[in-house]
C-alpha cells in the first residue's frame, strides 16, 4: 500500500481512524473469543489503520505480531495484548527488520494461538501462516502475497545483478520463501483482498478466490474547503524509492514545463533532485495538514506507480483534487473519468501526452463526483462491511463442517457430578 510512506505514529498530528461508535459490533461477534495477527508494529502506516478498525471494535482481542517498537502505533493499538516473536529480541530489529525475511516464516511458527473463536490476519508477508486451532475460522485480509517472493521478486534479484553469487543464493531462497508462502494459504478460511488487482493475485498465486473491501481513507479530515482555489502546480506525495516511479513525474514536468511539488522522503530524494529541472520543488515530507492543503490547491495529483490500492489519489479525490494516475493497479479502480485522467503506459513520455491531452480538453473534472467517490472507501463503509464478513464468516451457515459452535462466555459453567455410585 501506498500508505507505507505515513511512518510516524497517530499521536504525533493529523488525521486518526477513530471508532464509529454509531456502527456497532454485529451480535454474531459480540463475546468471541479473537485473536488479531499482523507482520510487524513498527509505524503507523495504511497496514496499521486497518488493524486500528478491528483492535477498536475488539479491545481485549490477542494480538500477535513478529516484533514491535513500542509507540509506533495508535493508542488503540498499543493499549492490546500484544505478543511478539523472538525476532523481538535482536538487537536494533525494529530499524532493520526487512533483512531477517529469510527467518520471519520460522519466527512466524513461534505464535501460539489457543481458545479463540476466531483468527483475522493482517497480511503482506507472513502472518496468514499463523496456526489456528483445528475447526476455528481463519480470515486473512491481504494486502498482497508475499511481495518478494512473488511480483517483486526480479527487482529484488536485478538489485544483486553485479553480485552473481549472491544473487543465486537469493534466487534459491525466494524460491522457498514462494512455495512456502502457497503451502500456508491452505491455512486460512477466507481471503479478502484489498482491491480487485490483489482479488487477482491472490487468485493467480494461491488459487484461491477472495472477497474485496477496500482499505479506509479519512473522508472527514480530507476534504475540500470552499474558500481554496486551483493553482499551477501538478502535486507528488509519495515515498522516494525507485519503484514509486517519481521519475517519471519529474521528467515529463521538466520536459513540458510543468511546475511540480514534491511531498515525500527516501532514499531517491538525491538522484531525483539531479534530474529535475528548476520547476520542480522537493518539500521533504510535511505534516497531513500540510498535505491536505497541497491537496487542495495543486491543479492535479500526478500518480505515476503502480499500487496495491494507492490511499494517496483516493485522498486526493477527497479534497476534491483532480488525479493523473498511471491506469493499472489500484488507481485504475478508485480514479474515474470524474476523478481526472488515466494513461496507459508506465513512461514519462505517455504521462507528459495524458497532461498535455488534459489540459488541452480544459481540465475536465468534477469536484463533486471525485469527492463522492472518495466517500465510498470512508472508515465507516470499511468497518460496516468488514465486520459484517467477519459475522457472515462465524454464523453457522457459513462455516464448514466441522468448526464448533463459537465459544461465548455468558457465566460461570456448573460445577460436573461425579458418577452416582
């Protein structure tokens, strides 16, 4: 998820995924036993706004995690039970943690998991390979498979290509981290997918079907406001990695003249800086207040990767902003024809020709439907509709042959007789 730049924690400013105390738990769930698994609890980013939804509406769930930096996250997180695994214990894991990949799915077979009604991962690495107790429902909603053993595995290869011997070690190992990443999907119950494109690879790498509930976006914090106006500038909000493809964005203004705001940091930030011209500003990154004003006065977004989902247009489209956005992954389902333009092809040139082509139609959009659109991914239409699966998932008719009736502690069990002699 694109949400993966927000790394600061909810109590440090800015918008919060609060409780809608108007949307009650279904009474299908209410007294369950659940336990809540997610990769890591580092940062408060797209990932840990979902959980946020289900720690709020389950309050004494377990929750079980590979490491976790204490004050990362919400308060509604920190306040669960959290358990970790012995990844907890390496020295500076919290900085480094993406290198131990080799070792989180053994990590990930330390969580135990006992009396609970119900299992809900979080997931876009290990932690749908929790263990459940035998006939307990298991519902992982997923970001994406394994990205490095899967959609991301040749940009991690190319990254070892002056390194042949490496490179082979890594080629074995992402082979066994695949097909041990398939084996697990036999673990869960139910699938549910972020968008249709993660709908499709869920699919194509777990033959698997799955249901898809967007993730939420704040509709409350961002939204237009009446008195701003429409200036000049084309607006970027991401992190600078490579694969965000910011590159593009700064080339095609630099070769059309474009002025162009740069919200984001990474480790890209120097070579980007290098290659844009004197019409293109890098802020760093900036407060979501800040944000939702650039937001709200830029002339477009420009969204040029390739997402999951991609929380940043659909924030965008909130505040009534218009969004240039490259027609595949999730921007392709959330940017309509209201919402701004897609183009087809992952280059600068064809990003600088749907800018050109766009201006040229006189900036056709619509404030109105962009914002009613943005409404439909809203924190109280994702909680509505998760929690209402995860009860459609529990209720009898639904679960297969075999779960038991879901435990509900409603008061003390009688004391057993002894056999009448």
């Amino acid at each position: 998820m694109d949400a993966g730049i927000r790394e600061r924690a909810a109590d440090a400013g800015g918008p919060s995924l609060a409780n809608d105390s108007s949307d009650a738990v279904p009474q299908a769930l209410a007294g369950l036993r659940i336990a809540l698994v997610h990769d890591w609890l580092t940062g408060m980013r797209g990932g840990e706004k979902c959980l946020e939804v289900l720690c709020r509406a389950f309050p004494t769930a377990k929750l079980y995690t590979l490491i976790h930096r204490e004050g990362s996250t919400s308060d509604a997180i920190e306040a669960m039970a959290i358990r970790t695994s012995p990844l907890q214990k390496v020295p500076g894991v919290s900085r480094h943690y993406r290198k131990l990949l080799p070792l989180m799915p053994a990590a990930a077979a330390t969580w135990r998991i006992k009396d609970v009604d119900l299992v809900v991962s979080l997931s876009h690495c290990v932690a749908k390979s929790a263990r459940v107790p035998v006939g307990v429902p298991h519902v992982c909603y997923c970001f994406t498979p394994m990205r490095y053993a899967w959609q991301g595995r040749d940009a991690y290869l190319e990254s070892w290509a002056d390194r042949p011997i490496r490179r082979a070690l890594a080629r074995g190992l992402l082979d066994r981290l695949r097909d041990w990443d398939r084996a697990t999907a036999s673990r869960v119950s139910r699938f549910v997918a972020i968008s249709e494109t993660i709908r499709g690879r869920i699919a194509e790498c777990y033959g698997r079907d799955s249901a898809v509930i967007e993730p939420p976006v704040d509709t409350d914090f961002y939204r237009p406001d009446p008195a701003a106006t429409r200036e000049d500038f084309y607006l970027v909000v991401s992190a600078l990695v490579p694969y965000k493809r910011v590159d593009q964005a700064v080339t095609a203004c630099r070769l059309t003249g474009r002025r162009l705001v740069v919200i984001g940091a990474g480790p890209d930030r120097e070579r980007l800086e290098a290659q844009a011209g004197p019409e293109t500003t890098f802020l760093g990154w900036r407060s979501d207040e800040e944000i939702r004003d650039h937001y709200r006065r830029c002339r477009a977004l420009l969204f040029p990767g390739e997402e999951d989902f991609g929380i940043v247009p659909v924030e965008a489209l909130a505040c009534g902003a218009p969004v240039i956005a490259l027609n595949r992954g999730g921007a392709a389902e959330t940017v309509g024809p209201a919402g701004g333009r897609l183009y087809a092809e992952p280059t600068a040139d064809a990003l600088a020709a749907a800018l050109d082509a766009w201006e040229a139609d006189r900036r056709p959009h619509d404030p109105a439907l962009a914002r009613a659109r943005a409404e439909s991914y809203s924190l109280p239409v994702f909680r509505r509709r998760l929690l209402d699966l995860l009860a459609e998932t529990i209720a009898p008719k639904d679960r297969h042959p075999g779960v038991p009736r879901p435990h509900i502690v409603a008061s003390p069990a009688p004391t057993r007789l002894g056999p009448l002699g």
